[in-house]
C-alpha cells in the first residue's frame, strides 16, 4: 500500500504514545478532521494498534520512532561516512533487497525501509514486516571479483550483527548456521545476500537484514517457528533505539562487506564460533527432502556446517536447514 505525506505527518505526531487530539493531528498534517479519520483506518493495514476516545483524541498503543536520515548520518562513525555512498530510507518498498537489486544502485547502498509489502526470507518465504517496528535494511556492494571469493559472506554478516547488538548492551545473542540471529533459542532475525555477476568477476551482493523490535502477538503466531523481538529483550527501551540500531548496524556491517573480498571468510571464523548457539545440540538438517539428524560440532575453516551422526560419522554440509526444538533434543 501507498504510505501517504500526510499519514507519516500523523504518526510522527503520534510517535510519543501519548493521546493528541484531531484538530492536532489535522493541524500537523495541514489536512481536514475528516481526512485525518481516513488516514487513521490505514493503521491497521500498517499493523499499528491505537486507540480513539471521545474528549481524548487518538493514541497509538506503543510508541514508535521513525527512521531518521540525520539521526542516523550523525551516529556514523568516520570509517562507514567515507565507506557508504548513499544511504535510503523509505516508507514503504515491496522488499529492501528486490529494491537495491533492480534500482540500478550506486556501490555501497544502504537502504531501509518502514514497511515491506513482499519481504523475503530465505528459500522464498515471507518476512512478516510491520510498519516502523522492526529493521528492514538491505546493502549492496560490489566487488571485482566472481561470486565465488565471497562464499561465507552470510557468516561474516551474522558476526556483524551481533557485534551491533553487543554495541548497544543488547547481550547473550546468538547465530544459527547459516544466517539466523537467535536469542534464547528463539529466533530475532534473518540474513538473506543474494549474489550475482560474472563468474570471475566483477560482481555484486546485496545483503538483506530483518531484525525483529517489536512483534504483535497476532502476527508472531503466523511465523512457523519460536521467535522473539527486541522488546521481549530489553522492554520499552525497544521503541526508542531504532535509529542508534540502524546506525550500529551499518557502522558494523559496512566495513565487513568493504573488506570482505580481501579479508574473506578465516578471519571471521573463530569469532562466529564463539556465537554458535546451536553447538552441541541435536538436530534435524534438511536438504531438499533428506533428513540427517546428529549432533552439531560446529563449522570447519570453510564454514560449513559439521554433524556427528549416530553411526559416529561426521559429516560436512554446505547448505541446508536446522531444525532444533529446546526440550526435544531427541527428536529435533
């Protein structure tokens, strides 16, 4: 859907969780009582609950921090300002990484979003995406060399997230190989990098991030796994931090993706393992339609996963998906 001027005038007003009158609203917006009423029905659309009481006004039931360009410009450090070419934010895009994929983008593109109407996970699924709650942020870099020299990217992605998190006294998260980032068993984000070009170069990644702030009950229980969001971490906290998360992430992720193609993937290796939440557990690998269950050993020096299975193998995979279920590690 269309995100209009003036909605985003109404809820900027709105952002502070407080109750503010229709003729406020109206006023802020330069709009008729009447129009700021039409406006209000899309919130739901927008997944964002509020409130309407006579002699009141209107309110949202969380507060709400909307992405800021000089917000954000100004939590850069010196590093990722020289780094990052151009930095996006918009209200509403199908998907962030469809968007950097077909706009023709400059090297070393940020670009966020408030709302994705078709946000992707990996192996095609939907990424449930809120308005303003949550991060939606993809980033495009491009190399001169193939594809093949950034194998491992999503690893070292994964690393840099949750040095961000980390920046911001948000502790005791976690990565699930390949691209997942996990708190407590549950998962609080996903990383998908869509990678094309020619086979000995140049080529390009677009690395796309969803990061979970805040997820209202009703579409938490659409999403097929145990999830969790930053509000369930660290409480109201969660809807102020938007823009210094936004900030930590691209001052962490900017300098791994600029580098990558020279450091690549050993240099990252020893510190993934340390976020390795899954070490040791028993689970079920799917690829395709096969199923290998054992117990995780880790990744080797080339990041690929390791299961030691019941007949005392250890196997080495290169792709695949982790099903893992706390309490049930007999039947993963």
């Amino acid at each position: 859907m269309a995100i209009s001027q003036h909605l985003l005038q109404i809820l900027d007003r709105l952002a502070d969780g407080r109750f503010h009158s229709g003729t406020e609203l109206a006023e802020s917006a330069a709009i008729s009582r009447s129009a700021v009423c039409k406006q209000l029905q899309n919130l739901d659309k927008l997944d964002l609950g509020y409130s309407a009481i006579s002699g009141k006004g209107y309110k949202l039931n969380q507060p709400l921090q909307l992405l800021d360009e000089n917000t954000i410009r100004q939590a850069l450090n010196e590093n990722t300002r020289a780094l990052l070419q151009r930095l996006e934010i918009h209200p509403c895009l199908a998907s962030t990484n469809t968007y950097l994929q077909h706009a023709g983008s400059a090297h070393a593109t940020a670009c966020f979003a408030e709302y994705q109407t078709a946000g992707r996970g990996r192996r095609g699924r939907q990424w449930v995406s809120p308005f303003g709650r949550n991060i939606y942020l993809s980033l495009r870099y491009h190399y001169q060399s193939g594809p093949a020299v950034i194998a491992g990217l999503s690893l070292a992605v994964g690393v840099a997230v949750i040095r961000a998190l980390n920046s911001l006294n948000i502790s005791d998260a976690g990565l699930k190989w390949p691209n997942d980032i996990y708190w407590q068993h549950k998962k609080l984000g996903g990383i998908l990098i869509e990678v094309g070009g020619e086979a000995e170069g140049p080529s390009h990644a677009v690395v796309g991030l969803g990061l979970n702030g805040f997820l209202p009950q009703h579409l938490s229980q659409t999403i097929d796994q145990p999830c969790t969001d930053l509000y369930s971490i660290v409480g109201d906290k969660a809807f102020t931090l938007r823009n210094r998360l936004a900030a930590a992430l691209l001052n962490q992720l900017t300098p791994v993706l600029h580098d990558f193609d020279a450091t690549a993937l050993p240099s990252f290796i020893e510190e993934w393992r340390q976020y390795d939440c899954l070490y040791g557990k028993t689970v079920t690998l799917y690829q395709g339609k096969q199923q290998h269950q054992g117990i995780l050993d880790g990744i080797d020096e080339h990041g690929q996963l390791l299961l030691c299975t019941a007949d005392g193998n250890r196997q080495t995979f290169a792709s695949g998906e982790i099903s893992f279920r706390p309490g049930h590690e007999d039947s993963a």
